[in-house]
C-alpha cells in the first residue's frame, strides 16, 4: 500500500517507531488511549513493511461490534468494502476473499487457527487489539502465538495494543519487547456525581438522568447499563417522555449486527440521541455526536464456580479503569460530560481494574485447546496470568467425563471432534453425541440458541426458544441457523427425521443438571446438589424433571433462567450408566438411631426410595462409628462418670505425656475404631449403648500395665482430715478440689496427686461460696488467712475460725450448740 495517505490522528506520531520496533524485535507493546486510532492505522501503516508481503496481518478483537467497525473503518479509509485488502471473520459473519491482507477476527477464531496450523502459515503478524480487556481469547490466543513464535514461527511479528496497560509488565512476557507509547488526544471532561437513592432500581434513576442532561446539555447521550434487562426497562421509561429530536438506540452483545451499527452511527441531521450500551461501548468503538456520558457504575461479570462447575452472571461494580474509559467517551470530539450515578468519595473504594477473565472463567475451553496444541499443562505456557488450579482441575475432570481428555490429558477422538465443533465444551459433547443418533442439527440449532443471546426469545423453557429460532425472521436469525447447519455438517452423523425434544438433547451438556421436582410447586434439586426455582405461572414448574442450562444467583435456591422437560424412560436411557443401586444407612439424629433404605441414585438425586429395616451386628457396629465421625463424640450417652474419666486421663496426657492417651475431640474422632468399635453390641440405636461400654473402651487405650494406675495418678476422690471424701475435678489446666476450709484445719503441706502434683485448691465457706484460690497451704495459713479469718468470723459467727488453723483440728460441723 505505497503512497497511502493515513489521517493525522494522535498515534501517527509514533507508527515509523512501532515499524522500526516489529522490524528488529518481531514483538512490540503500543499504548495508546481510546481515540488515538491504534486500531485502525497501525495495521494499515504495517502493510508497508517487507515482512507483510509475505502473509497476512490478522488483528485479534474481543468483540464483534468491535471487529465489523475496525474492518469497515479501515477498508473505508482505503476507498473500499470490507472483504477486499481488508476483511473479518467471527462466528456467524464472514467478509474475506482471496485480496484480503489485513483480517480482523474475534471470538476464538485466532485460538482455533494456531491450533489447526501451529505455523500460522501465510500469516506474517497477529496484532491483539484492547488487550486491557484481558478477555479470555485474548490471553490464550497471546499464550499460543508466542509458543509458536518461539518454536516454528521466528519471523512472525507480535503487537500488543492497549488503552490502559501495565506495559512495562506486557514486555516482560513478550521477552522485553520494546514499549513504544501514544499520548492521544482528548477534550477536557467535567465529572459530575449525583448518587443513586438507596432502593432505587438502577433504570429508574439512569431515566430521571437521561431526561435531565437532555434538556440541560446539547448533543447525543451515552448511557452505560450492566445488562440487557436493564437497557430495555430503561427505554420502556424514556418512551414518549422525551424531546422530538431525540432517538433511543440500544447497544448490547445480543442485537444483530446491523443494529449495533445502527447505535453506532452518527445522528441523523438536526437529530440527537441516547444510546443505551453495556460495557460493549467501553473501548474499540467511537459513537460520534457524544458529548454526555451517564454511567451506572455497574458491570455484569461473569463468574465461574469450579465447586458446582457453574458460571453464573453477576452484576458488580466498574473498576477505575472502566469508570475512566467510560468517562472518556464523552471527550472524543468536543468537551464533554460525565455523570457518575453514585458520590465521589466512593470512587476510590473502586478496585482498580476488571478482573482478567482468565481468573474467572470456566477453563474447560482453554484447556481444550491446549491439549489439542499438544500441551498437557497450561503452565507451560506463557501467560499474563497463570490459570486458577481449582478451574484446571475442574476443567480438565470436565473433559474426562465428557470422553474429550484420555487419563495422560491427551486428546482423544471424542475430543477432537467436539474442539472441531467450536462451541463451549458441554455444548460440543452434545452436539457430537446427537450426531452419533442422526441428531446433529437438532443439536447445533439447540447449541446455537444457548450460545447467542437473544434467539428465540427470552422463555425459560427450551423448546420453545427453539420452536421460535426456527420460524424467526431476520438478518441474525438466518445467519444463526446457516451457523448451526455449518455446525451439523462439521459433527457428520447420518440424519434422522425423527424431532428430539430440547431436554433429550441436553442432557448430554449437563447430565450433573438434571433436576427432579421437590417440596413446593417450581422447585427443584439437581443431581449435583443444588437447588432451583421457577416462578409458579412457568409450564416448566409442573414438570417432573428438568435438565437446567443456566442458573442465576448464588442462593441454594437459584432462580433457573434456561430449562427444558425431560421424561423419566429417557434420562434413566441416557443416563443409566450413571445411575446406581445403593443400601443407605444413615443416622437419624430425632430418634439417635439407624435407618435403612434401598435407593436408586443420579447423583444428589433419590430416583426411588424403599425402607429397610434397621441394621445389625457388625454393620450396625460400622454405621455406628461413622456416624460419630460425622456428628461428633457429642452424640455419644456421657455421663458423669464417663466425663470424670476421660478428664483425668486428658490430665494425665498433659501433664505426663506417654503412655496416657489423648483426649482431645480430633484424636477420639481418628481413633473410633481403636476404642468405641469394639465396645459396640451391634445395636441400632444409641439408647442401647450403655455408659460403661465408653468407659471401659476409654481405658482400652491405656497400655495394660498402666490401667491400674489410673486411680493411683489421678484419684476420684481426696481424703480431707475432716473425714470427708472430697471429689477432684480434673480440668485442662489440672486437677482442682472444691473444699470448705474447716475441712483441711491441721493440715501443714498441700495436697498432692501424681507423685507430687499439687492440687488447685478453691477454698470454699461454710456456705460453698468461694473464699481463697491457692497452691500453696502452708503459705495461704501464714499469709492471707488472718483476713480472710477476719471477714469470715463476721459472716459465719457458728463455724470455728482459729488463729492458728494448721494446728487447729479439722472438721465438716459448726461449733457445738451451748447446753
């Protein structure tokens, strides 16, 4: 492209440096702020170089809105249509042709290319746009580049482009790339802060806003909102209540292409309008005519769960980076406004960034892909962020039991034709299993709808959606369907006219999913444990059994957003090797005793029940045990004698250490068939269990020659010199005697037990009430007693209260009454 004349945008100044830094590192970091013209000048500018001739130049996207505007921004600075020197592909759009020397793609297109062809042959630089975003495509398609770039591809040229980066941390990774940056260009913003009531619907207070800038501001509007629910009740307030001159457009993943093109569009002449976007609208793509930005300060995130294996939306709030790029938009063409929904001291609790999605994400994909590239191990190659372990692990069980990954991690011939299929995994096993019955389009038509926003309608019911997908009319509807015969014929299988229901078909995604009615009407409990509801007035709600596609909320009870009905006959026949037949005992905590039944299980559901009567003997003996693991000793009958033993020997650990056995809750839990097994009679219920089986299962674990000393160390009882016999109470802390004071009279050394330990006496008035703590006697009576003597003389005037008590004589009486 000699002689071609780019518009003077602010990374212009920097583009001969981004030629010069490709040419002799072959990798390179350029940073530029939103408007610079990143995405469109620098790949033009790099045709120029030699090395381009010798392929093409893919630039990587994250969204499709995205990827269409980049494509047909730089084919219109080249005087063409997109699919000439400039084209794109995604999943359901494709403009390329044999001219194409710049290729824009998106959605694990670049992933699936390095993968099929690991030398990326015929292309000679892959550029990954808005990389801040740090989309999950964005980091393994990065990931596998510069594997292939160190291994086959040496000559193959790697750009990262951001907005907002840690560059210096991107070179790093690239091997110290060189960081060349752009300063941009933009007017000044004003930041403006009017906080959302509390309890206020977030449509409500962006409406009231949208009406207010509008009659105060001139020119368009852009409106940030977390999602598509919100962005339509947000519209449903603003129609007919605001100026004549004024459209409303939405923005969000879901619309087909022509209607993002549409909201992206300038004005029409005389006419302004207010674009209502999800984070689609952060960065990539500029909306002329903007001069006012409102922000919710919201975001719908996803978030995978790798202990139920679900991901799940949740609507969180913007980061700083994405408040600042939001805010930006408002200053690309004129002084602008922005208007934060909430209070400015609150922007500094913001986190600072978005999560990387890589950190967040079902990894089964991932872990896919590499596998297929020939690595086992994601560590092993080269990420920003190393993948979470418990998200591997998930994943790569996932794809065992989905019969993609053989036991070494290596893809299998299941898993070669699901990763063919280029859908989320579940939906890949589904499709590829359904083509094995001559299902395969049924399949892919069901995958389609799942996997797009917005076809078919929003019913929670499947087949519905899918009833409706078939006779849709439009643009996206009808590239969606061309997508899924694609798909049908990639899975092969031969074709059968029989017409499978959505739930037959699923439940070869999500066999963990399967939902069986409980308790009240639209309740459900799957066989991975958790729960769902469906509101009553939802057909759905009667059914017997679901196979549930998606969940939203983190309650037990999750609200169930994409289902469909399953008969009995067909999840038992497609999932019977699942299923098993099981005797059951269990402890019933109400009635401390054991119950039996015979159940037939999928997972965490109970298919058919049956009571059996209550075990015996040894298995009685055995669920016993277990029973007390589960629940702890608390379930066990102690009594006082029982406590009084195991608290003397707990002492005797503490103080002696071995041979006297520990006490503690863990060590009686790890050592139950050590000491309470073999004291068990084979009796189902712990009402049978008598105390003395515990205690003498307690002094089992007493070496034999050392039972005897037991009473020895550690005596139950003490002798007073009164001639009372006087329990010890054996604490943690050590043994301890509760004793009146009259009692010990005469007494001139301190009371011992094992070999020397002396007692913690708690002296006690005639009345049992406490007088004087001590370990030390002979002291106490030298020291303190004369005003304890002097208190206590006042108090209990019948009781003796010598001088002299270690020469006094001892006794459990008051004085003697006068004759």
């Amino acid at each position: 492209m000699k002689g071609l004349k780019l518009p003077d945008l602010p990374v212009t100044e920097v583009l001969p440096a981004l030629i010069i830094a490709l040419e002799t590192h072959g990798k390179a970091v350029l940073v530029a702020p939103p408007g610079a013209g990143k995405t469109t000048l620098a790949p033009l500018a790099l045709l120029e170089s030699e090395w381009a001739s010798r392929g093409r130049i893919v630039l990587l996207e994250p969204r499709r809105l995205a990827a269409r505007a980049a494509a047909r921004r730089m084919a219109a600075l080249l005087g063409e249509e997109p699919g000439e020197t400039v084209g794109y592909a995604m999943r359901m759009e494709r403009k390329v042709s044999a001219r194409t020397r710049i290729l824009v793609v998106t959605e694990g297109v670049l992933a699936r290319m390095i993968v099929e062809d690991p030398e990326l042959s015929g292309i000679a630089a892959v550029l990954f746009d808005e990389f801040h975003e740090r989309s999950l495509d964005g980091d393994v398609a990065l990931a596998l580049a510069l594997d292939a770039q160190a291994a086959l591809r040496p000559d193959l040229r790697l750009l990262v482009m951001s907005a907002t980066l840690d560059g210096a941390r991107v070179a790093a990774l690239l091997g110290d790339a060189p960081v060349i940056e752009s300063e941009g260009r933009s007017f000044p913003i004003e930041i403006r802060y009017a906080e959302r009531p509390a309890g206020e619907a977030v449509e409500d207070t962006m409406a009231r806003a949208v009406r207010a800038v509008l009659a105060e501001e001139e020119g368009s509007v852009l409106a940030f909102l977390p999602g598509q629910r919100e962005i339509e009740r947000t519209a449903e307030r603003l129609v007919g209540r605001l100026p004549g001159d004024v459209d409303i457009t939405p923005l969000y993943g879901g619309l087909d292409g022509r209607a993002q093109d549409a909201a992206i569009r300038p004005p029409a002449e005389g006419r302004r309008k207010v674009v209502l976007a999800t984070a689609i609208a952060e960065t990539s793509v500029t909306i002329d005519g903007v001069r006012v930005v409102i922000d919710s300060g919201l975001s719908r995130l996803p978030k995978f769960e790798p202990s139920t294996g679900l991901t799940r939306l949740e609507t969180v709030r913007v980061s700083r980076a994405s408040a600042d790029q939001r805010a930006g938009r408002a200053g690309r063409t004129a002084p602008g406004i922005a208007l934060r929904l909430w209070r400015a001291e609150q922007t500094a609790a913001l986190p600072a960034f978005t999560p990387p999605e890589i950190l967040e994400a079902d990894l089964s994909g991932l872990l896919l892909d590499c596998a297929a590239f020939g690595v086992s191990d994601p560590a092993s190659l080269s990420f920003l962020d190393a993948p979470p372990s418990p998200a591997i692990a998930e994943a790569r069980s996932l794809l065992k039991r989905l019969g993609a990954l053989d036991d070494n991690g290596r893809l299998t011939l299941s898993g070669e034709a699901m990763r063919k299929l280029a859908l989320p995994v579940r939906l890949a096993h589904m499709v590829a299993r359904a083509a094995e019955d001559g299902h395969a389009l049924a399949a892919a038509e069901l995958a389609v709808v799942l996997s797009e926003r917005g076809l078919g309608g929003r019913s929670v019911d499947l087949d519905d959606r899918l009833h409706r997908f078939r006779r849709e009319r439009g643009g996206r509807a009808e590239q969606a369907r061309q997508l899924a015969a694609r798909l049908a014929k990639t899975a092969g299988g031969a074709r059968s006219a029989e017409a499978l229901q959505a739930g037959t078909l699923l439940i070869h995604a999500w066999p963990d999913r399967v939902a069986k009615a409980r308790g009240a009407h639209g309740h459900f409990v799957m066989a991975n444990g958790r729960g769902g509801v469906l509101a009553p007035e939802e057909r759905l709600a009667g059914a017997n059994y679901l196979v549930v596609a998606d969940l939203q909320g983190r309650a037990q009870n999750a609200r169930i957003a994409q289902a469909a009905a399953i008969d009995e006959d067909e999840m038992i026949a497609a999932l019977g090797h699942h299923i098993e037949d099981l005797t059951e005992t269990r402890f019933d905590r109400a009635s401390g005793s054991l119950r039996q039944r015979r159940v037939r299980r999928l997972g965490a559901l109970i298919l058919v029940e049956q009571g059996l009567p209550p075990p015996s003997g040894d298995e009685a003996d055995r669920a016993m045990v277990e029973a007390v693991r589960a629940n702890g000793l608390a379930l066990l009958p102690w009594d006082r004698e029982t406590n009084s033993l195991r608290g003397k020997l707990a002492w005797l650990h503490t103080a002696k250490g071995d041979p006297w056995p520990d006490m503690s809750d863990e060590a009686l839990l790890e050592r139950l068939d050590d000491w309470l097994l073999p004291f068990l009679t084979g009796e189902a219920s712990l009402a049978k269990l008598a105390p003395h089986s515990l205690r003498e299962g307690l002094t089992s674990l007493v070496p034999h020659e050392f039972q005897r000393r037991v009473g020895q160390m550690a005596p139950s009882h003490y002798d007073a010199p009164s001639g009372s016999r006087v329990p010890i109470r054996y604490e943690a802390e050590g043994p301890v005697l509760a004793i009146r004071v009259q009692e010990l009279f005469g007494l001139t050394h301190h009371p011992t037990v094992a070999d020397g330990i002396p007692l913690k006496l708690e002296l006690l008035s005639p009345a049992h009430r406490p007088i004087q703590t001590t370990r030390d006697l002979p002291g106490f009576w030298s020291g303190s007693w004369a005003d304890v003597r002097a208190d206590m003389r006042g108090r209990y005037p019948k009781h003796i209260w010598p001088e002299d008590p270690a020469n006094a004589t001892a006794t459990h009486r008051a004085k003697p009454r006068k004759k």
